[in-house]
C-alpha cells in the first residue's frame, strides 16, 4: 500500500469514497490558490483574448460570406 494513503480491510464503495475525499482534502490544502490582483489581470487577459478572436471570425465570415454571395450571384 502507498505511503501516506489511509489503510482499510474494506474494499467495499464506501471504503472507497472515503479514501478519495481524505485524498482530495489532503491535497486541496497543498494548493496555492491566487490572488485577487492575479485574478482580475488573467481574467481581463482571457476576455481580451476572446473578443479579439471574435473579431477575427467575425471578419473572416463576413469576407467568406460576400465571396459566396458574389460566386453565386454573378
């Protein structure tokens, strides 16, 4: 068995859902979560990033779509 794992006879689900939340919780307290300053930059950094790529699909549809209108309508 690994080290730093609870041991149990029980191999039955409940033994099993125990383990797993005693796992989780060990580890989400190893977690350095971020802070406010670090959230709000990457979170501006990710709609930025959005929008612009929006405006490029935007673009590159409006573009196809009147190349196909013209091929069609000629």
């Amino acid at each position: 068995m690994e080290e730093g794992r609870p041991k149990g006879g029980g191999t039955g689900l409940a033994q099993k859902v125990s383990v797993f939340l005693q796992e989780f919780k060990t580890e989400m307290k190893k977690v350095t979560w971020p802070g406010r300053k670090e959230t709000v930059s990457s979170t501006a950094v990710v709609i930025v990033t959005v929008l612009i790529i929006v405006l490029f699909l935007g673009l590159v549809d409006y573009a196809l779509g009147r190349i196909v209108y013209s091929v069609l309508n000629f």
